[in-house]
C-alpha cells in the first residue's frame, strides 16, 4: 500500500489558539532570515494531538505562493530514505525535457534554480540516525536557489522550545465550539457547563480530544450523560501530562456498535492510509457490517452514512480529491486506538517483525506488509522468506476472515501465501496491494474459499488472467475489483451465478458486455456497456430489463438485434445519470422507445446524445441537462431547441457521427 500524501486541501477552516506561533513562522518564511539562506529546517515539536499538523497545514496555506515547488509527504514510523526521496520526487512537477535517473537525479533536475517547501508531517525516527538525514538532503541541497525551507512536525526532536497545549480559557473556547457550535446553543444548556469544564481540563489542552469528546457530548445534551463521562474510570489510566488516550478511548466506548466495529477494520491499514468513500463501503458490504431496517435503502447509502457519522464523531476527517470525490483520513492516536481496542481479533504485521510478534489464537484479520528494505537486501530477504513459510503455522487459519497483502512482494511469496489461502476456508475479504507476482499460480489457492464476499486486486500487472479459475465458485461475492490492474482478464462462462455480486470495477468497459446471462446478476449496481447479440438469449436485451439496481451510466449497442427495444425496461432504472442508446439504420425503434420514455416526465435525465431527423420528436425527450445532436442534418434542427422547454438544459452541441449509427445518451 503506497502511503499517501497530503496537500493544501488538508487546511481547517478552524484555527484555534495558535495565531502567535503561525504568524512568527510565516515571517520567518516570508520575510525573516530564512530568505537569504540556501536551506533551513524548521522543527514543529509537540506531543500526539496537540495540532502539529493543523498548524502546519494552516503556515502551508499562507505561504504557498512564495514558492515554485511545494510538497507534502507524511512519514510515519516506517521511515526509508530511497521510498521517501522516490515519493518526493514523484510529487514535484516533470520537466519536459529531464533525462530519466534516480530519485536522486530527479530531484536534482526538478528544483533546479527553483524555490521549495516540503512538508515532513509526522515524522518519527530520522533523528536518531544522522547519516539517514543527510542522505535524505543531499539532492535537496543542490537546488540552486535560496529560501527553501522543510517543515517538519514530530513528537520525538530534542529542541529547545515544544508546541504545547492550547491556553485554558483558548481551549475551553474551542471545546465549546466542538460541543455547541454557536453561543445560542451554550446559552440554551447553561446547567452543563460546569460538568463541560471538568471535563475540558481532563483533555490536556488537545484539539484531538476536543473534537473527539466533544461531539460525544454533543449527541448527548444532558447532565446525567455527561457526569458518566466526567465520573468514567477510564480517566484513571492517564499515565502523564500529554496522555489523551483515555479521552480517545472513552468517545470510543460511546460509539454504537455498529461504528466500533467500521472503526476498528481500520487497524489492518497502515498510519495516514486515505481511505476513498467506496473503498471502505466496499470492504464493510464484504464483512456484512452493513445492516438496515429500511428495505427502500441501499447497503451502500447505509455506508456513506456510517462514513458520515465516524467524521461527525471526530474519528475520520473528510477531505477532497482534485475530481471532487471525497476521501478519508484518521488521525495518527486514533490509528493507535484502534490498534488498541481491534487487537484481540485484528494483527497487522510486517516483514520486519514476522518472526518476534506474538500472535494470539484469536486473530479474524491479518494484515500483512513487506517493507522495501527487507526485499531489497539480500540477506534479509532470505530469513523474511523462511519466517512467512512457516506464518500458516502460527496462526488459526481456518478462522481467518480477512487477508491483507501489501508492499513489495513477488513470486518467492507464492507458496507461503498460497498456503495461508488454501487453509483459510472462511476468508470474506481478500484485499492485495502490488501484485506484480504470478497471479494465476497465486490463484490456484483460491478454489476452497467459498465464503468470500470482497476480492480487490490493487496495481496488479499480468499478461493473462483467468478469473475463470478464481471466482466460478464464489457464489457470496459481493465485490469484485480489478480496475487498477494492467492486463487481459477472461471471464467465466458461468460469472452469472454470482448472484449476490452488486460491484464488479474493471478498467475496460468491454469485460461487462462479456458477461452471459448478466440479467441473473439482479444485485448489479453497474454495467457501463451492453452488447446485444443477434438472437442469442446470453445477451438478448430482455437480459439488461431484468437489472433494476443499475446506476451511474449504460450504454447499449446494437440494438438494431432485437425486436422492439422495450425489453430493456428503461423505465425502472430510476438511477441512472447517463443512458446511451446505439442503433444501426432502425430510426423507428428509436422513436418506440422515445416515445416510451417522455410519458414519464419523472425520469430524470442529465445528458443526452441523439439523432434528430424530425421537429415532432422534440416534444418527446425528457427533462435534459445537456444536449448532443448526432448527424443532424440542417441548422434548422439545431435551432427547434429554441421552441422546446428543456428547463435543465445547459448546453446543446453538433457532432457528425459516420457510418449511419444512431445514438441518443441520457
């Protein structure tokens, strides 16, 4: 699993208590000395929690434009200078003309004359190994300009000064902010503030705590709720000035049930993982956390709620990619809680510590990562090789319920994990990060796990492989995800037994027309393309009229090889954005099914692709956002638009389209 990496985008629209420690740091930058040198490093010390990078995120805001280059990297504990020097230079802009080298040689190219800011968030143990450090700045030395400047946050450099806890009556005003949201709110539950500044002293001046405590008095505004929580014996395990644990602890404890359990999935991922909101829907539907009383509403509507409610409790934060699709982080003590709280049933291990780490015969989920180094040195790979030949020994594998395969792994790991898969016959989720090893040998373990629900496979790279011989069985899968994978998939013949499977994500929309008989597939949430067939039954139309549950968007193609064009059942596809309609020469069925569709002027459709040879077919389209008009003929067609209420539309475009095809897109 590559760590990820964070930007701008972090910045919190709160900045509590530290207006005097970002202002020196931003003249420093700015204005201060630090312009006139080639480097300098700045240290952001300060105990876990306590708003090192919030802090950061906002100096980074304020400063970005004083800089050509800017990245962001987080570190964590498992820190190795050739994969951070790599992750560096992979963040930096290319350069149309730079030679291929090192990540050394690229960094070197890429600042070259240029000023630069790298953020080293969380950073744990560079600082005991000085020759480390140098290596790490050796190309960052060689920029040829001066001002640049490392930001770096951590819990562990020995300085002089430390970031410390916010000021009392500043937190206290944060808290509140956490609990109430307004002055309106606090005026209306004046009896709790006495128990709230009890409890607000026992946070050590944590903005983490803050948050987390916080919003768990905040579902609860009453004074019986919050007298358990100040009278928790959970306090009494503080073990010094800066320990925010217990806090953490306790909002865990008042967490439903069901989000303990979202919660603590998340200890089998590394520190800093973002989390994309499908992916960890994804994974709950393969555990079945997913449980709802509403027969009207989806699993996965139930799991963007339950997403929602961990960051409204304060145990995810929810940011946004560039494409505006959100993403989710958790806080480096609430990896650690849940750690904590998962370790009875979840282990997540490593090449390094295979062999001294103690495995409890109650482990359900198991996490495994190869770090670089291990597989890089010779030796060490050796005894890494032997100490995962004997893993399926330590552990109760038939019990297993989860398998996490990450890092830097390839053939030589077949055997030991084939046979962890052979043995794990109650395996619901199998999740594989760099499967750049011979995929087909792997998958010949596969054949017992009849119980899997979720099978992703993550930047895998195969000339050929055969799902045949690996999902023909899986009659619970509920998941199959191989879109980030490079290589040719055949399918199974028999794939429409699968008959809970709701997600199959594959790069090429071709391998979803290739399903036969896809109409058993009544669970199925996408099918992007669908071929029509001459008059085999396989992939007659009447197939795409029994999938009720599709959304985003369908294209079907040759339409022209059936009947009528109803059989599709358009009707009840309520939740599709885009529909795309392929018909060779028959403009009379497209006009049939036109027809059939504009009675319904509930069917919401947001953009539409269509061949118009007649003004009476205007009154037949539905409600549009967006209009293409396909081998139109005459500007005259063009201009009826202008006559039509399309009280949605936005925009409207000519194409020429060949070959006579006829195409309309919802």
């Amino acid at each position: 699993m590559s760590r990820p990496v964070t930007t701008s985008e972090f910045i919190d629209p709160e900045f509590y208590g530290r207006v005097s420690e970002g202002i020196k740091i931003i003249n420093d930058i700015t204005q201060g000395d630090c312009c006139g040198k080639d480097l300098t490093i700045i240290p952001i010390v300060g105990s876990g929690g306590i708003g090192k990078t919030t802090l950061t995120q906002h100096v980074y805001k304020k400063v970005q434009n004083h800089f050509d280059v800017k990245v962001w990297v987080c570190v964590s504990l498992n820190f190795n200078v050739y994969r951070l020097k790599e992750e560096i230079a992979k963040l930096m802009p290319e350069l149309k003309d730079e030679k291929p080298g090192s990540p050394d040689d690229l960094i070197e190219q890429r600042l070259k004359s240029k000023r630069f800011l790298l953020v080293l968030d969380d950073m744990w143990n560079c600082g005991n190994n000085e020759d480390e450090w140098k290596r790490l700045l050796a190309p960052l030395r060689k920029a040829q300009s001066t001002g640049n400047i490392i930001l770096v946050t951590t819990r562990f450099l020995a300085v002089a000064e430390m970031l410390e806890g916010l000021e009392s009556e500043v937190f206290w005003e944060l808290f509140q902010a956490c609990v109430f949201g307004d002055e309106k709110s606090i005026g209306n539950h004046a009896d709790l503030l006495v128990t709230g500044k009890k409890i607000a002293e026992k946070l050590k001046g944590s903005p983490l705590a803050a948050k987390t405590v916080g919003r768990l008095l905040r579902n609860h505004l009453d004074l019986e709720h919050w007298t358990s929580v100040l009278e928790s014996k959970e306090w009494e395990l503080q073990t010094g000035d800066n320990d925010i644990m217990p806090a953490l602890k306790l909002s865990y404890d008042y967490l439903p049930f069901h989000l303990q359990y979202c919660f603590t999935y998340c200890a089998l991922f590394p520190e800093d993982y973002r989390f994309e909101s499908d992916e960890m829907v994804h994974l709950w539907i393969g555990l079945d956390i997913l449980q709802s009383q509403n027969q009207n509403k989806k699993v996965e509507e139930i799991g963007l709620s339950y997403l929602n409610d961990l960051v409204n409790y304060g145990f995810f934060r929810k940011d946004m990619n560039k494409d505006g699709s959100p993403y989710y982080t958790m806080h480096d003590l609430l990896h650690e809680l849940a750690l904590k709280v998962s370790s009875y049933e979840y282990l997540a291990i490593s090449s390094s510590n295979v062999r001294s780490v103690q495995i409890p015969p109650s482990i359900r989920h198991l996490s495994i990562v190869i770090d670089d180094s291990d597989v890089n040195d010779r030796a060490t790979f050796e005894n890494v090789k032997k100490d995962f030949s004997t893993l399926h020994k330590r552990i109760d594998v038939e019990k297993l319920q989860s398998l996490i395969l990450s890092g830097q792994y390839h053939g030589s790991f077949v055997i030991p994990f084939g046979n962890l898969l052979s043995k794990a016959k109650a395996l619901r989720v199998i999740l594989m990060f760099n499967a750049s090893y011979d995929m087909e040998n792997m998958s010949r373990n596969f054949s017992k796990l009849i119980h899997l629900r979720y099978l992703r496979i993550v930047k895998g790279y195969f000339q050929v492989l055969s799902l045949s011989n690996i999902i023909s069985r899986f009659y619970h899968l509920r998941i199959l995800d191989v879109r980030q994978c490079s290589g040719h998939f055949n399918l199974p013949s028999d794939m429409s037994n699968l008959v809970k499977l709701r997600h199959f994500l594959v790069r090429d929309d071709s391998l979803h027309s290739a399903i036969a008989k896809v109409g058993k597939l009544k669970c199925l949430q996408e099918l992007r393309r669908f071929e029509v067939k001459g008059q085999a039954e396989a992939f007659a139309l009447r197939q795409i009229g029994q999938l009720e549950e599709l959304k985003g968007s369908l294209s079907i193609y040759n339409l022209e090889n059936s009947e009528t064009g109803m059989e599709a059942n358009l009707l009840n596809k309520r939740h599709l954005h885009k529909l795309e309609l392929m018909i060779l020469h028959k403009q009379n069925m497209f006009l049939k099914i036109l027809n059939h569709i504009a009675i319904y002027g509930s069917y919401i459709l947001k953009r539409m692709e269509a061949p118009l040879a007649h003004h009476g077919w205007w009154n037949k389209f539905p409600p549009l956002g967006e209009l293409w008009l396909v081998n139109v003929s005459g500007e005259e067609s063009l201009s009826c638009t202008k006559s039509q209420s399309f009280q949605n539309l936005k925009s409207s475009n000519r194409v020429q389209k060949t070959n006579n095809t006829s195409a309309v897109v919802w």
